[in-house]
C-alpha cells in the first residue's frame, strides 16, 4: 500500500447478508473513497436493509453495475458453493476464512476453482498493522533469518497464516504435534458484551508445535476466546540466527560482542494536544518507517485497516492492477495446518500435511 489514494474507488458486491457482511459494508462506509459496495445477495432481498440494493441471486447482481469482485460472507458450508457460482460467472471472488470446512472440502473446491485464477482469500492478519511491521522487519534481516515463530493470540488458520508467513514459507509440509489443557478461567468478556457475574469456568489452551524441517518450526498456543478475554495477553516472538523480536521488542547482535536493543513505535495522533485526529499514522523502527497506516483519516481499528487493506488489494488485483492478496492455494494451505492442529489434540498423536494439489 502507498499514500497515493485510487483514482475510483474499489467497487464489491457481497454475498450474505448476515454480520460479516454489515463487517465489509462498515467499512466501504467508513472509506467511500477509497470502497464502495455496488449491492448485496441475499436469500430475503426484502429484509436485508444494508443501505445498498439487495437481490436474491448473484446472475441479479451482476446484470445491474458488475462490481471489480464479489466478496463471500456466509457460512462455512456455503463458501465452496458461491466460489463455484462467481467462477461460474467468470467474476472475482474474496471468500472468507476458511475457504472451505473439512479437508475433503478444499480438496474438492480446489479440484473445481483451483486453476480459474479467479479465487483470494480474505486472510488479513498480515496486514494488521503490527504484523506489517514485524513482518517489514523480518524482511529486512533486522534478526538475520527467521527460524522460530510463537503465536498466542489468534486460532487455527490465522495464527498458522502468522507462522508461515513470518517463516517466509510456502507449501513446504509439515508435522504437527498438539495438545489440549482445560482449566477454570475468568471470561468478562465475549462477542455479545461483558458479563459482569462471570465466574472462573472450564476454558481450553491448545498447544501445537509445526515442524516445518531445517530447525524451521512455529509454536501455535491459543485459548478458547482469546481474541476477547481481557486477562489473556496476544503474545507474538520470531527468533532469528541473530536476534529475536518478541511483541514490539527488537534484540539482535551486531558485532561479536555487541547484543542491542530496539522497539517497534507505533506513532498514534489524537494523544494529549494532538489535533491530528484519533488514528494510527505510522510504525517504525530505529527511525526507519517500516508501515504506514494506508486509511488515515478514517479512525479505523487495527483489524478494521487489514480488512479494508485486503479489499482494496483484492480489487487492485481483479483489474490487473496489482498482485493476488492472497491466492486460494494459500488459504487451503493455512486450514489444512489447522485442521491437523485439532486433530493431533484430539487424538494426541502426531500428524504430517503433505503436499496437496494446491501445492
């Protein structure tokens, strides 16, 4: 992403009428210079009231104003369904995380949609900004080449996207050895609100490691509703041949004898007399600028920004504008891992993806 703005702006559709779609209509709200969402399928046109023209079928949408994409917002079972229909179609399609449920399931989606060329993946937490920052750094060398990644803070796909892509991986294969813990735990906080009686209750920790061979290997340690438990801390550390950067954190040797120490800044406006706007504005390094926040101006979340950051890329990417966001082949990769993440604590044996067709 660079600060010069498009001159139109990216134009979707969205399949689904259920909160992750107001999730991507929110946001073409929030830049609608930058998104705009040219309408809706849904399965009652009449009671969806998005703010933009609903109809019940995609062959609808697409006879009016033909979107740069069409972007998936349904459940789980129906996402290999409407890739199949947009590629049907021959229109650009963002599905959700994951592509599809079970691995017979992305096997056969990749089997129908795989060479279309015409499938991304909505994968965004490399884009989040911290992640863009960590990731900038490791890029660049700062703690020589990575080896070791730890992720506690999100589940499954997204923290083995984390893995891979801070390995610098591809479809390398990979053997994964997990294990589940239950203890009691205070959980304040979830996606309907607080819950000021909550009292300590069973909670799930999985504990995985990914051998992915050459000494590479990722830690995934995650636990049930981390993404909105207050108590729980998002840890995030790569280990490189020379260094290691652990949260916002930088130590690597640079003479034989001389070990420092840096940190990620992430300079935030709106603070004390800064009338700049409550926003993120940039992350750096040492001086160096290593991201710079593509939507200031729109106050968004972190999350918010790599959502919108996919959608844009995506759309870049449907007019030949730019490089795929993140191809099919990447997304089935990512679930394949975790589904052997859950099958390995589920029978405590070890359990090795191989390569498949989309490899």
């Amino acid at each position: 992403m660079n600060d010069c703005w498009p001159v139109a702006p990216t134009t979707f559709a969205v399949v689904g009428s259920g909160k992750r779609s107001r999730f991507f209509l929110r946001l073409a709200a929030a830049a609608p210079d930058r998104l705009r969402a040219t309408g809706v399928v849904s399965r009652d046109p009449g009671r969806a009231d998005l703010g933009v023209p609903a109809v019940r079928t995609l062959d609808e949408l697409l006879a009016g104003e033909r979107p740069d994409f069409v972007a998936a917002a349904v459940p789980w079972p129906q996402m290999p369904d409407v890739a199949r229909a947009a590629v049907a179609l021959g229109v650009p399609v963002l599905l959700e995380t994951p592509p599809a449920p079970d691995l017979d399931g992305l096997r056969a989606l990749w089997a129908d949609v795989g060479d279309s060329g015409l499938v991304q993946v909505a994968e965004q937490y490399l884009l989040m900004p911290g992640h863009a920052a960590r990731l900038a750094a490791v890029r660049a060398g700062v703690i020589g080449e990575p080896t070791a990644v730890h992720v506690c803070s999100t589940h499954l796909y997204h923290a083995v996207s984390l893995i891979r892509g801070l390995l610098g991986l591809d479809m390398e294969e990979v053997v994964v050895s997990a294990r589940a813990f239950t203890a009691p735990l205070v959980d304040p906080l979830g996606f309907d609100g607080w819950r000021p009686a909550a009292a300590p209750e069973p909670r799930t920790r999985t504990i995985a490691t990914l051998d992915f061979g050459g000494g590479r290997h990722g830690l995934y340690d995650f636990t049930e509703n981390q993404w909105w438990n207050p108590v729980l801390t998002r840890r995030i550390a790569v280990r490189g041949t020379v260094g290691e950067l652990v949260d916002d954190r930088v130590v690597r040797v640079v003479e034989p004898t001389t070990p420092v120490e840096s940190r990620l800044v992430h300079r935030r406006t709106g603070i004390d007399l800064n009338l700049e706007g409550n926003d993120l504005d940039h992350v750096s390094l040492d001086g160096r600028v290593l991201y710079r926040n593509p939507f200031r101006g729109t106050r968004l979340s972190e999350d918010d920004i790599a959502v919108a950051a996919i959608l844009e890329a995506t759309g870049a990417w449907a007019r030949d504008e730019g490089p795929p966001p993140y191809p099919l082949a990447q997304g089935c990769q990512d679930h394949a891992i975790s589904l052997a993440i859950g099958e390995s604590a589920r029978t405590g044996q070890d359990v090795r993806v191989t390569k498949e067709a989309w490899a």
